[in-house]
C-alpha cells in the first residue's frame, strides 16, 4: 500500500503543503474550522500519524467507534491543551524534559489541541483516541465543566495549572503547580520594607488557580503586613489595552509597585506605561512571574519569579505513572520551588 504523504492530503483538499503540515503538527495560524478539516481527511486517508485511528473505526464499524485494545497495549499520554505551547511558555521547556523521562520508562506522548469548538460542543479532539491512552496531562486547560468531563473519562489525569478554586471547587485529579505564594510574600514584605507600601496587582485572577493563589499571596501578605490595599491599583485583566490601558491613564498617581500575573502581562504593563510617559522603574516598579526568555531581553530588564521546569517535569511523571499504578491513590496537589529573581524593573 502506498504510504500517504502530507503532499497526498493538500491534493485531496485542494490546498497547499504547508497549510496541511500546520494542522499536523498543531501550529499556529489556522482556523479551528480548517484544522479539524485537514486532520479529519488525514485520518479518512491513513496518514501515518493517524492510521491507528482509521484501523481502530474499522474494527468498531463507525467512524468513531469503541473498539477494544488489548489489555495492557495503551501506552500513550496525551497531552490536552487548548493553547500553543511556544518556547516563551514555561510549560515549553516542562514538556521537553518530560518526554526524555517517560520515553526511557516505555511511554510516548501526543498533543491534542482542544479547539473552541470543541468546548462549546464538549468534544475531544479528533485526534484522541481513549482506547490507546493510559493517562491525560493538561496544560492551559482552564474551563471547568470541560476539565469535569475529561475526569470523567475513567483515565488518570494530571493537571498542570488548573482552572481556579476561588469558590473551593476542585477537580478529582492529581494536580501540578508552581509555588505561587512564598516568593510574592517575600517580595511583599521586601517592599514594604524599603518603605514602598502603595503596591498593586495586575491580572485577572480568575483566569486559573496560579494566578489566582499569585493575587491572593499578595493580598494576604499586605493584610498580615497591616497594610491596606488601595483597590485603584488592583486591575483585574489579562491584556493590557482598551479599558485597562484606560484605567492606567486614569489613575491619579501609580503606587510604587505593580505585581503582574505573570511576565507577559507585565511586559503589556510597560509597554501601557510607556505609551502614556511613564518609566519603569522611575515612575514605577514592575514584578512579572515565570522568568520567560522576554523578561530577560525587555527594557528595562523584568524582575519576576523564576519556576523550575525541570522539577515539574519530574513531579509530572512522577505523580502520573504512580496514579497509572495505583488509580486509587488519594488526588494529591503538589507546588514545586520558585525563586526571586530581582532585575531593573524593580529598580535592583
């Protein structure tokens, strides 16, 4: 049989090699629509990467049928996401030391990108298959009722970050975070310290649960500082433009310190302030969080706080080929270290 190549799918679709090769290889710049088209057809064709799918909906009798595996063959974990994972991700770097770890114990791993609509509609991916998967690794994977869903799968799944617990809600799974508190604390309590006591915080807390323990350890450790928080500098948004870029303009004064939700936030944060003539750090100070590659080539160089990839990408298997051994096992929630990283912004 002749094997069907990326060139044999374009032929079929009527367009080019490069936009099938997006799709395949989950890049960015398609839209949803069309991503699923190119995958659906690579799947009906047998493109290698998919051609268990087609042998799997043979043996079903419908295009996505439940065909059964023999026991013990399932050896993929699949990874979920409804992001692109881009080398400024800190995930990027998690994911690459992960795949050398569970590669050496007999595992592989698949991404599947979940797309907009397969949330509306609650379905999986095309690509997935259950019956070839032993565990679920989610990474930016932040709607509730759709994590509920994947839980009920009766497969053991990891969360890496995970939609936020502000109203104690939280998912049956093993999950995996950063320490989003002790170095925030930290550099509350520095701050204050040096005098500065007019700090702020920007980011929606709301978007998962690392950005909201980030808000919460800043608003804890001004409240057991006795230090009230002026909410004027507590701006509650992701991207810095239109209303928030408003807001800043609108401020009577700054305080002497904006925490931001994480680096690329802080990094919008600047680029907001500059746009109205404000410095950082003159006017003022600017924390961001993961110690992205941009926080180290930014003007004026980021202060953030630095995640230990390497350490998640162990805890990730770890937690997850233990809870393959033992689905009983209680769900644990572990954070692994962060470090302070003091740079210009901050004036350091």
């Amino acid at each position: 049989m002749k094997k069907v190549t990326i060139q044999d799918i374009a032929d079929a679709l009527g367009i080019s090699r490069n936009t099938v090769s997006k799709a395949i290889n989950n890049s960015e710049g398609l839209a949803d629509a069309t991503r699923e088209k190119i995958l659906q057809k690579a799947i009906e064709m047998g493109y290698k990467q998919f051609s268990y799918v087609r042998t799997f909906s043979a043996v079903a009798g419908s295009p996505f049928g439940e065909a059964q595996q023999p026991v013990g063959t399932q050896r993929e974990i699949a990874l979920l996401t409804t992001a692109f994972l881009t080398q400024s991700h800190f995930a990027s770097t998690m994911l690459d030391k992960f795949q050398q770890e569970i590669s050496q114990l007999g595992y592989t791993m698949n991404t599947h990108r979940v797309s907009e609509e397969n949330l509306r509609e609650m379905s999986l991916p095309l690509t997935f298959q259950k019956e070839r998967v032993c565990a679920i690794m989610c990474i930016e994977m932040f709607h509730y009722a759709y994590d509920e869903m994947i839980c009920d799968l009766g497969v053991p799944v990891l969360f890496v970050d995970g939609p936020t617990k502000r109203y104690g809600d939280s998912l049956p799974a093993d999950q995996l975070y950063m320490d989003n508190s002790t170095e925030i604390t930290r550099f509350v309590n520095d701050m204050l310290n040096m005098g500065k006591r007019r700090i702020g915080f920007i980011g929606d807390y709301n978007h998962c649960q690392s950005f909201y323990e980030r808000y919460t350890a800043f608003r804890s450790a001004m409240l057991m500082a006795g230090v009230p928080v002026d909410e004027r500098f507590c701006i509650c948004h992701n991207h810095i433009e239109g209303p928030v870029l408003e807001e800043l303009a609108n401020l009577e004064d700054l305080p002497d310190v904006f925490i931001c939700a994480n680096d690329f936030v802080a990094g919008d944060v600047i680029r907001a302030l500059f746009s109205i003539g404000k410095t950082v750090p003159k006017d003022v100070r600017i924390l961001g969080f993961d110690d992205a590659p941009e926080s180290r080539i930014s003007r004026p160089e980021l202060s953030t706080i630095h995640t230990h990839t390497q350490v998640m990408a162990f805890s990730a298997v770890q937690l997850l080929v233990s809870r393959i051994k033992e689905p009983s096992l209680d769900y644990r929630v572990v954070h692994t270290q962060t470090d302070l990283i003091l740079r210009e912004s901050t004036a350091f």
